[in-house]
C-alpha cells in the first residue's frame, strides 16, 4: 500500500502544479530548487509530454537539472542565456511586502542569479512560508573560505548570531565538517531570535563585509506567490 | 655587474622602506602583495633583524606569506586573529579623496578583507599611482564561475567595458584560459575609457549583481600614503 501523502507535500504540490499551467509554448523556463520546485517540475514534464508544449529550461541545481533531463525537457548552459521568460522557484519565506529568505537548499547565489534575470519569478509555497515578520527562518549568507571565521566574527558584531552550517550524513545527523555550496564556499546561518526587523539594512550591512559573497535576502524579485494549502486548493497572490 | 634599479623600482622601495619605520615592536602585522610591497616586507625583514623589535604578521598572498617566512618573521593564519595593528600595502591607482583601485595582481578581496580589520592601512605608491581620477587603471571585479558569461553582461549592460582576465606563461604572453584568483572565481578587468565618473555610484551598481564577489574599489580604508619618488625621496600624506 502506498503511504498517503503529509497535507504539508498536498499544499507544496498544489503550488507547484498550480505553477506548471502558467508555462506555454516556446517558453525558456528557470527551474527552482527544493522541495515544493520538486513537484512543479514534475507537473512540467506531464505537460509538456501530454500537450503540443515545447520549452527549453535552465536550472538552478544538479537535482532539478537531472528530474528536468530524464523527463525530457531540454537545458541550456546558462553562459548561453540573457533573459529567462520565467523561473518558479520555492522559497523558506515570504512576507507581506514580498521580500523572501531563501537558501535553506544552499542554492541561494544560483537562485538570484536566476530569479533577476527573468522576466517574472513565480514563487510557489506552503501557507507555512507566509509570514508578518522575516527572520524566524535562519538567514543563509555565502561567505569565501578565506577568514571564514574573521568573517564569522564580523557578521556576529552586527548583532547576528551566525554559525556556519555544517555536512550532514544520510540519516540526517550533522557532520563536523563544514557544509560546501557549488560555489565552493560555506555558508552561515543567521538566527534572528525576535526576527529581522530592517531586512533591507541587515542586508546592506551584510554585504559591505568583504568575504560575503551573497545573502539569502531577496528582494523586489517576487512576481506573483502562489499559495498551497493542505486540502489541495491553492490562492495566487498577483 | 649589477643591473642599474630602474627609477620606477627605486621609488617604490623608497616608500616600501619608509614604511617599515612605522612598524614597532609588539605589532601584529598586515602585509600587502605586489612589488611595492615587495620592498616592504625587504625591509622589514632586515628591521627585525637588525634590532630588537619583534612582530607577527598575517599575508594576503602565498608569494608575501613566504617572503616573510623565509625572513624569518613568524605568520599567523587569518581565521586566529580579530584585528591587525597595522596593514602595509600598495595601490594601482589612489585619487585625492584616498579612493583607491586595487586588484591588479588578483588579490583584491583578500586585500580588502586585511585592510578592513586593521587600525590603519598604510598604503605605499610611486608617485604614477596618484591620479586626478580613477579608473586610467582598470578595475578588477571579482565573480563567481557559475553563469560568468552572463555576469559579464550584466556588468557591460552598466556601461562598463569589462573583459575576463586571462592567464599568462612565464614571457607574459596570455594564454587562452582565464585567471583564477586564490578563492577559485574569475575576474573581470573594466576599463573606463573616460575615467570613472562616480566610484562609489558604480560600486554599488556592481555589487549588486548577483555573482559579483568583490570589486577592487577601496573606499575609506586608506590611512597614510607614503609616495615615492624616482629620486628615492618620499611623501608622506597624513
């Protein structure tokens, strides 16, 4: 018998496959990463195979690249692409004003490089990820190994309580060595104990220490949001 | 017989030596990379031997770190320290409000990372390095491999007229594969056939294209400036 899906995964793949219809024909599509991007392009691939529908795709991970391959949607290098019409991309959290946190994946350098070079960024999520204040979610920052913990230091002198995240093995437990994005850096993860109440100047001041390389803030990226939620029924906020 | 010093070098190690007068016992020092640097690590080492003055120093490059060691002058590792007493380094270009390019030999954010945790940055030219405006000297740009093509668009879409370094063979000629800095990213050399107008206006636009690292501007961080003069007199710029 099969296990019957958490309502958290209903809501993920309500989004995503919500998502999926907002792709037409001839379309250079940017796939997220993640679990709820995860479902989208999985209803992208029984789209394009169920209908006269042919796009091409850039992705933001090895993970979404392979799902998008072995369905059969053709890549492109992103070195050969200047503009996206569209990248659906999930994130860890969305607030009223549409500024996210994203990164939870450590995919958060491709993701912006993706995100601001289209058109729209359609970002689907659980109603989990709504949120009035950012920050309960750990802020990711890619820093360079060089002076990682110099860096570590400077970060915390904002008032940050930084740690960098570390590998972990299959069964989830953590390793002691420091986890590596694709970048080939390591990242920080910012608790905010009362949440982040200026993202806009954290950002700033995060970014103006030499050895950050980018920070999970995104802002004025977001199109329109859609919602999933657990019974299956999905909200689009435009 | 000996080759005669060209001018140029005797200034530069007019103010690299200058500099090494400043450096006092106790000190924990930030050495800079380059050839002006070069005569100042010369002359430090032969400081420390000659009197009883004893210093520790942090490296922003492999060559200095091993100038250093080989001069007996015993190296810290980067991530033990919080803040250098003083950092000794060189410039490609300084302007009149101390604003200065940096990066001509690929080290700029670690440079930038030194300079930014030391009490002073005292930074040693020749005299051809003061410009009226920067940017005669081409600025390097730090970026990240993954979707480099597309970051060197979006940099020229700025206006700016960037191209990749490349590495060069031992006769300097430049060979087809691009230069990779210490921290395994590429860099973009932007040339400003006009001069750069407004640095810190086009700082900003730069740093806030995703898969920019680092650019080589250094705002606010030079202290004294020793210049050195083909004679081997020097200045001193408070």
């Amino acid at each position: 018998m099969n296990q019957p899906i958490p309502p958290k995964d209903i809501a993920k793949r309500a989004a995503g496959h919500a998502a999926a219809k907002l792709i037409h024909d001839g379309m250079l599509v940017g796939l997220g990463t993640g679990s709820t991007a995860f479902y989208f392009i999985e209803a992208l691939i029984e789209r394009c195979a169920s209908s006269n529908i042919k796009i091409s795709a850039v992705a933001t991970s090895e993970r979404s690249a392979a799902q998008a391959k072995a369905g059969g949607i053709p890549l492109y290098d992103i070195n050969k692409v200047t503009t996206l019409d569209i990248t659906v991309d999930g994130a860890d959290e969305i607030d009223h004003q549409k500024r996210m946190i994203k990164g939870g994946g450590g995919a958060l350098l491709r993701e912006k490089i993706l995100a601001s070079i289209s058109r729209e960024m359609v970002v689907i999520i659980d109603k989990e990820k709504l949120v009035d204040q950012l920050g309960i979610f750990p802020l990711p920052v890619e820093v360079v190994p060089f002076a990682h913990q110099l860096t570590l230091s400077r970060i915390n002198k904002l008032g940050c309580h930084g740690s960098f995240r570390r590998k972990k093995n299959g069964d989830n437990t953590t390793l002691n060595e420091l986890y590596v994005t694709d970048n080939g850096n390591y990242i920080v993860d910012i608790a905010f104990p009362q949440g982040c109440h200026s993202p806009e100047q954290t950002n700033n001041a995060l970014k103006s220490i030499p050895g950050v390389v980018e920070t999970g803030f995104f802002f004025h990226l977001a199109g329109r949001v859609i919602v999933g939620y657990p019974d299956g029924h999905i909200k689009i906020i435009p």
